[in-house]
C-alpha cells in the first residue's frame, strides 16, 4: 500500500505536467500609468472620429518633453489604442481588444518601428503568435497557438520578412 501511494504521488506529480500550455494572458491598459501620463500633460483635447473601431481620440500633451499620447477609445469609451511619440517618433504603441485585452506586445526601436522579441495574443488572453522583429520586419523562427494555446506550427522568416519555411507539428 506504501509503494502504491508513492507511485499515485509521482504520477501526480509528473504526470499531470505532462501537457503544459501557455496560461493566457490577462494583460489590459495599465491605467495608473496612463493617469501618471495625464497628469503630466500640459495640454490635452479630445477629436471625435465615429467609426467603427473608433469613436474618440484623446491626445495629452508635454510641450516641455515634446511628447504626445494619443488614446484612442470606442463607442463604449473602451480604451482600443494608445501611442505615445516624443519628438515625433513613435516611441509606445498599445492595441487592445474590445474587451480590453492586449493584443500585442510590440517593443520599438529609435524609429519607432516594431524590434525586438513580440508577442500578439488572442482576444482570450492566450497567445496568437510569438517571435522576433528586425526594424520592422519579422525574422528567424515565429511559433504560431491556437486559440487554445496549443502550438499549430512554426513559420521561418528572412531578414526581409518573407516567409521562408513553414514547420507544422
């Protein structure tokens, strides 16, 4: 009975990480940040704009730092895209989903162009597709989820974004 409760303990143990998937992600807006930005603005007015995707456009203002966060929001006054740029160049860039969950982290160069490791999310929180920019562009390995998080395949890029290679599982 003792080795019995001792191999039901490891089978527990082992057994049940056997199939380990990515948790979702539970990323939103931060809005402490994002109040830390207003505050200090020294300027700030609100464009509408209507559409679909987009109702209002709020832009905060440093004019000492140069700096502009646009925050764009729907008609449920949802916060769907900020971006943030300091002497004109791009220097944040936020989406989000209607239900306020991050579609992608997206790190920026000098010119405000997507480099560096990224990761886009499904609307549920788990992620999409995970891998590398260069300047803009997508390269080397990118893994590609379900919506369940569970990987469907691997796409190869070269240093000029094209798709070079595609692994299925």
């Amino acid at each position: 009975m003792k080795y019995v409760s001792i191999i039901t303990a490891f089978l527990f143990m082992f057994g049940c990480n056997a199939k380990k998937e990515k948790a979702p992600s539970t990323t939103g807006v931060n809005y402490n940040w994002l109040d830390s930005i207003k505050k200090s603005s020294d300027t700030s007015y609100v464009k509408k704009y209507g559409t679909n995707k987009f109702a209002t456009a709020t832009y905060y203002i440093s004019s000492k730092e140069t700096v502009v966060c646009q925050v764009m929001k729907d008609a449920s006054d949802t916060v769907r895209q900020i971006i943030i740029t300091k002497n004109n160049k791009r220097i944040f860039f936020a989406e989000y989903y209607g239900n306020g969950q991050l579609k992608a982290k997206l790190p920026l160069d000098t010119f405000g162009q997507y480099h560096g490791p990224a990761t886009w999310f499904y609307e549920n929180g788990y992620t999409e597709s995970e891998g590398d920019y260069v300047h803009g562009f997508k390269k080397g390995e990118w893994k590609n989820y379900n919506q369940l998080g569970e990987l469907t395949g691997k796409n190869e890029y070269d240093s000029n974004g094209n798709v070079v290679k595609i692994v299925k599982p």
